[in-house]
C-alpha cells in the first residue's frame, strides 16, 4: 500500500497525516479543536506519567504530544460560537474552538510547553493563573513580556512544580478578553500522591469555572464595559438547563474543582450531603484542617476543590447560592407585583395590545411555566422541566445525579431520579384544621426625615425586592 507511486499520487489525500508527520519532527504542533459544548469523556494520558484525568462539565481536555522531556500544548486565541444552552448562541472569544478553553492536564515535575497563537483582532497574552514558574513565563502583558499581536504565535515554558487546581487567563485587555469568555482550566496531578499531604485519589474528579456575561436579551455578543451588572451567570459558558448533569456512582468519592473568573463571588451549594474544602488556590487542605459544609463561597480569582462520598442516591441540586444567579437574563426593572389585582385593568390592555401579560402577580413561578413570547436567541429566566413540574431555575444551577449500579466511568446522564415508593414529599388529603393567622402586619406612616411614627393613617408595608444588582 506504502509504495512509491502510490504515496506520490496520494499526497492529496495525505494532507492530514503529512500535517501532523511535520509537526511531530518539529515546528508547532497541531491545534485540536473541539465543535460540541457537551462534556468529552476524561482523556486519559497519552504518554508521561499516568493520572486520573478529570472531567469537564461541558468541556473537553487539550491532547498534547511529547517533544523529548517537554509536553507540548498549542493554545489559538480566537472567536468562537458558544451555545449557552439549547436555545442561545453567544459570539465569544475562546481557544481552540470553545469558551472556556480546553482543560489543560500534566504531572507535578513535567516540562510543559505551551504553544500560543493569536487569531483574535487585538493583542493578548495567556497568565498561569496560580503556577509557581519564571517570572518571564507569568503572561502579564508589558510587565513581564511584549504582547502577542494578532497572527503572532508566543511560546510559554515552565516545569508545572505545584500540584493543584489552577486556571489561565489573559492578563492583556483583561476587562474586555474575560468579558467575552477568554479561560481556562489547568490541573496539575500529584507525581506522587502518596507524598501530597492531603492529596487523596478519587473516582470521579469534575472541574469548571464560574464565569458571567452580559448579554441583552436578543443579542448574541457580550457586552465589554460591564464591570458588576452581568445578566447571565455560567458554569463553563453554559447556563442552566444547559449545564451537563455531574453523574455519579453510589458510594464514589467525587472531587467538584471550581474557579471563580466572574466579577463576584459565589456561595457554591451541594443538597444532600456535605463536602470538606480539600484544595484552595495554594494547593491541599490537610485533613486536620478541614471542616464539613454544604456551602462554600468561592471568590473572585479562587479555585476550590470540594470532596465528598456520593452515599446518598437522587437528583440533588448543586447551585450557587445567590437566587438571581439561577436565574437567566431578564428585564431587571421588573416591580414586585405580588398582591395587586391587574385583572381589570389587564382586560382594557388587552383590548389594545392582545399580548399583553401581566406578571408576578402570585410571585414569579407563573414566568417558569409561560410560554411567553421571547426575542430570538433568548433564553427564559426561569426554566427547565422536572419530573415533578417546572424547576424554575437558570444559570448556574445544576443536578449531582447519584446513582447506584453505574460503570466506573459511565458520566452519561441517567435520566430523573426513581425515588423509592413512599419517600416523595405529598399532598395531606386528610382533615385540615382551621389555620389560625396572624393579622396582616400593619404599620403606621413614618415620617420620613424624623423616622417617628405620625400617627396618621396605617400603611400595608410592601416587600420590595431590590431592582438593580449594583453590587452583586
Ligand atoms: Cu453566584
């Protein structure tokens, strides 16, 4: 099949191999891509040391080749489409086809080299966030290196010293570059994990990074002077009910590694079990230093592993804590309505504006369920179906799905929960009591320089929820 004449009138066709036979003697090595926004299955290692790869909620993991002692990654700065959830499209920009980028993976000790190309429309550079490295390899544009212009490809080496969880970032129009999605994960495995303290292996290891945009409803393209008023809040550049589920086996150790490259920071929240903080941004909690939670607040700049036995089999939400974060955009200037009766004056709208709606008159739960009409490319703000009905969420919300029986590495989603005969919450059908109340609490007016009662007229106090997220 190899011989001369065929080889020659084949070389067409060889185009792809030759691509990589070249790379593989020298130059740039190739720049894989990745088209789907859905979890790739953890890529075990090619060659080096082994691992444990991770897993990457709506993500995939860069290939690399080895060059001598050196592993070789090659990072392109570029556009890209990056679907939020089925519905929504954003135009972001990202490595190698995606927002985030691609998960990097190597060993404590290797020789790591990162190819960098940019095809964005300005200059950028790539920061390590986290690595101990030569201060020449930290990416601080102007302060540490020249940055890359557009079409320039930069080299990055460094030997990964530190055994952890870390992220990479440009630190070049950062305002700007992180508002259109530019990042990524970088996990660095113990070479040893006998000798990490406070290392321990797990059976499933998932990772993503909190990050946030401010798209308006309609659009596709964030916008890049916002500084705090972000309206759609994403694990890994995907919202709720977009965002993969983290399957896990029944009684797994599982480790969730999360980066916060948002503007805010977010009380990340697991039903059903407690987890212990084992890694921080310096590396591994002893375990004499841990403490149980379900929650753990993850700032700006933080990367956090959690740990916990999956002994408890169910659908268990995992979400950031802020409710307006599991949520999707909206118009934020939406006024409480609960209480007040539209119904008359809705019928006279309506004569003049068929569409018209009226909403939140009962609370917010009638938005999950309407099929209200939406601009193109716009997701609902509060959504996705339950066995049980609506779930009424968005953004960063997820589902820890445990059950029992899985293959070791069976991350595919196994559909709702079957909850035992008897173990789901139900409707009381027997007698009821009279509920006794309490009055309707009443105030009377308040002077509003003095603070003083006037003693006028009794005014009903309305719960006003706050309109603007200022300061999230
Ligand atoms: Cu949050």
């Amino acid at each position: 099949m190899t011989s001369r004449r065929g080889f020659l009138s084949g070389a067409g066709l060889m185009l792809g191999a030759a691509a990589v036979s070249k790379a593989a003697v020298g130059a740039v090595p190739e720049a894989a891509t990745q088209t789907s926004p859905l979890m790739a299955p953890p890529l075990a290692p090619s060659a080096g040391r082994p691992y444990n790869p991770v897993a990457t909620l709506n993500g995939w993991t860069l290939p690399f080749r080895m060059k001598g002692n050196w592993k070789e990654f090659h990072l392109v700065a570029e556009p890209v489409e990056r679907e939020l959830a089925p519905g929504m499209k954003a135009r972001l920009w990202g490595y190698n086809g995606q927002s985030p980028g691609p998960t990097i993976e190597v060993v404590e000790g290797d020789f790591v080299r990162i190819f960098v190309t940019n095809k964005l429309p300005e200059h950028t550079t790539i920061h390590w966030h986290g690595q101990r490295l030569p201060n020449g390899m930290d990416g601080v544009g102007g302060l540490t290196q020249p940055h890359i212009q557009p079409g320039k490809t930069f080299v990055y080496e460094f030997e990964a010293r530190r055994p952890g969880t870390f992220m990479y970032h440009p630190h070049a129009d950062e305002m700007v570059q992180m508002a259109m999605g530019m990042m990524g994960f970088w996990v660095t495995h113990p070479r040893d994990p006998k000798r990490v303290a406070g290392y321990q292996d797990v059976d499933r290891d998932f990772c993503f990074l909190l990050n946030a945009y401010d798209i308006e409803p309609g659009a596709a393209i964030p916008k890049v002077n916002t500084m705090l008023d972000f309206n759609l809040w994403t694990f890994n550049s995907r919202v709720f009910p977009g965002i993969d589920p983290l399957v896990c086996r029944a009684g797994d150790r599982v480790r969730i590694r999360v980066g916060n490259l948002t503007m805010t920071n977010h009380p990340i929240h697991l039903h059903g079990h407690e987890f212990v903080v084992s890694g921080t941004d310096g590396g591994w909690v002893p375990p004499g230093a841990r403490w149980p939670e379900v929650t753990t607040d993850v700032a700006v700049g933080q990367m956090r592993a959690l740990e916990f036995e999956a002994t408890e089999p169910g659908d268990w939400a995992f979400h950031c804590h802020k409710s307006h974060h599991t949520m999707n955009a909206m118009g934020h200037d939406v006024p409480t309505m609960i209480g007040v009766d539209h119904k008359g004056v809705v019928d006279k709208i309506n004569k003049l504006i068929p569409d018209y709606m009226v909403m939140s008159e009962r609370g917010m739960a009638d938005m999950g369920e309407m099929e209200m009409p939406l601009p193109d490319n716009t997701l609902p703000m509060m959504t996705g179906q339950g066995q049980f009905g609506p779930i009424e969420m968005g953004g960063m919300f997820t589902v820890v799905k445990v059950r029992e029986g899985l293959g070791k590495a069976d991350f595919k989603d196994p559909g709702p929960y079957r909850n035992p005969a008897g173990t789901v919450s139900y409707e009381w059908t027997g007698e009821t009591l009279n509920a006794q109340r309490a009055p309707t609490s009443r105030a009377t007016d308040i002077n509003p320089t003095t603070g003083r009662s006037t003693g006028k007229r009794e005014v009903i106090l309305n719960v006003r929820k706050p309109g603007g997220h200022g300061s999230h």
